[in-house]
C-alpha cells in the first residue's frame, strides 16, 4: 500500500492531470501558463491561462510550455508544475510535503527530454521521481493486462504526439511516436481556413472546429458550422459558413500519417504476438481519438477490431497512478 503522497502526473502537451488513489483525478487542466513579460511572474496556469490565450494585452503572455510532448520551456514548466502542486495540495485537504512521484513521458523522449521532465517535477521537493513511458501507462489505465505475455496495442492520440506501441510482459516490444496529434490538427484547420477564406482564426477557434465537424476519413453526412475570425484583406471581423467535408479535408495528411504509423507498427510486431492482435485488436486513447469517425476509419483501414479506451482523456493519468503499485515490477521488465 502506498500513502497519500503519492502520486501520479499526466504532463501532456494540452492537459495536465494529478492522480491521487484515495481521490482519484485532483487536477485536470490545460498545460498553459499565463506570464508578465515585463517581470517574467506567472500570472495564471491551467483554465484561467487558457482563457487568456489570444486575449491579453502587449506585456501579458499565454504559452504552453511543452510542445510535441516534451518540455519546450523549463522554467515555466516547473512554475506551471509548483502551481499544480500547491491546488492538488488543496484538492487532497494537506500540504504535499515530499511526494513520491510516478510521471509519464512519451516513448520518443530522448534521454536529455526525460532528464528535463525529471528534473523539473524534483525542483518542487518530490522525494523519489519514477518515469513511466505513456503507451504503457495509458494501456494500465485502459485495464489491459499489460503484465501478462500477451500483446496489447495501444494507440495514444495526445496534444502533441501520437504514439503507437505493442506493449507485452510489462514493457514495449514495438512503437513508433510521430509529433502529430490534436495541436497538429488544429493548426491543419487554421491553414486551411487562411488560405482558402483569408480569414484568420486562433487556436480556440480552429479546436472548436475541430470538435464539432471535425470528422475522420468516412462517408457522412455532412455539417455545417459558422466560423468568426479577422479577415485578412480588409482587417476587420468577419464571419464564414464552413462544412465538414472541407474539415475532413484539411484532417487527411495528418490522419494518413497516423494511419502509416499504426500500419508500421502492426508490421514490425513479432510473428509470436501477431494473432494476440488479430483477436483483441487495438485500443484507442488520449483525446484525438473522440475525432468523430475516427474508430470506424481505424478499423476499416487496419482490418483488426479498433476498440475506444473507458475514458480516453484519462487513460494515461489513471494508468501512471496505478502504476505506483507495480512500477517496481514494471522497471524491471523495462531494464
């Protein structure tokens, strides 16, 4: 049994979550911090920070500190991570005093990314930090049987990467990550709608989108949604009606580079573990894959059955907290 001070952190590219076992999710927030330039103090973090973004006036900055799931800005990471910390503090009803801390980090992370990511959760007083790699951790948080010899696929669609990954006997046999995700997608839109309207929206604007006709590579009917933005030939506000096949348009590079990277995996999975997967076919976290369409286009294109994960957004942070039972296991099939 572990104490309350132990916990687990999701530190993703659009959300960061804290895990506690006793409580479960304590803080689900997006990983955005909102500075003074002039003084380099950290205004806001998390929703509040969000809410500013594209809104502030000139010495107020909204960023995101991670970027394609690693930490692009140390500083401010470990700011963003002392605010979480105090809020998950209050959220747990005590003051975190050396927490042991089990935080995931993507598969692709280079070994200087995950000394950075380290090295920013110890900067806030945590007594022991464990990195657990995400495909795994997400696959513990979609119950999967992830010590036991037989394969499990899973395919994490997050903010920043996508990663794919045949995960038996505790550890990864086979994945591949790709910096394509939900931000990746969101900036496919804006594109889009900047060079076919002259129109430019902001991020919130073009997730908006994305969620709401946002759609998969299927046959659909189609829907239709106005968009605001500031129109770049006159500078003034102005609206556009626009559908979901043009969406599903500006999707496609992204999703076919998904496609590839699942199909490469599959292809490089030992000849022992191949029929585990034709039998129990492959999972689906992290947010990008509630992209409408997405399981029903997944399944055609790949011919093994795609199933969603309980709760995809969840996934990763379910799995690291859980994983502080068994991590010790789980580092020594990783060694």
């Amino acid at each position: 049994m572990f104490s309350q001070t132990e916990i687990g952190i999701d530190l993703g590219t659009a959300n960061l979550l804290v895990y506690s076992k006793n409580k479960g999710i304590v803080i689900n927030e997006p990983a955005v911090v909102a500075i003074d330039t002039a003084t380099m103090k950290v205004l806001a973090t998390g929703l509040e920070a969000k809410n500013m973004i594209g809104k502030t006036p000139g010495k107020v900055t909204a960023l995101r500190p991670l970027r394609d799931g690693v930490i692009a800005d140390f500083d401010m990471t470990a700011e963003m991570l002392k605010d979480v910390m105090k809020k998950a503090g209050k959220a747990l009803g005590f003051s975190i005093r050396k927490p042991n801390v089990v935080v995931c980090t993507p598969s692709g992370a280079t070994s200087v990314e995950k000394r950075a990511i380290h090295d920013a959760i110890k900067s806030f007083g945590a007594k022991t930090v464990h990195l657990i790699e995400e495909p795994v951790a997400a696959a513990i948080g979609a119950d999967l049987p992830v010590e036991e010899p037989i394969a499990n696929v899973i395919v994490d669609i997050g903010g920043g990467t996508t990663e794919v990954a045949i995960i038996s006997y505790g550890g990864v046999v086979s994945c591949n990550s790709i910096r394509v995700g939900g931000d990746r997608m969101d900036e496919d839109i804006i594109q889009y709608i900047r060079k076919q309207y002259n129109l430019l929206i902001g991020e919130r604007t073009a997730e908006q989108v994305k969620i709401e006709i946002g759609m998969a590579l299927i046959d659909h009917d189609v829907k239709k949604m106005d968009v605001r933005g500031r129109d770049l030939v006159t500078g003034l506000p102005k609206t556009i009606s626009i559908h979901s096949k043009e969406i599903q348009g500006a999707l496609k590079e992204s999703l076919l580079q998904v496609l590839e990277t699942i199909r490469v995996t599959l292809e490089n999975s030992p000849p022992e573990l191949s029929g585990d997967i034709v039998d129990r076919g492959v999972i689906l976290t992290g947010g990008g894959s509630l992209l409408q369409g997405m399981q029903e286009w997944l399944s055609q294109e790949i011919i093994v059955p795609v199933h969603l994960a309980p709760n995809p957004l969840e996934s990763v942070v379910i799995g690291t907290g859980r994983s502080l039972n068994i991590i010790n296991k789980l580092q020594k099939a990783l060694r």
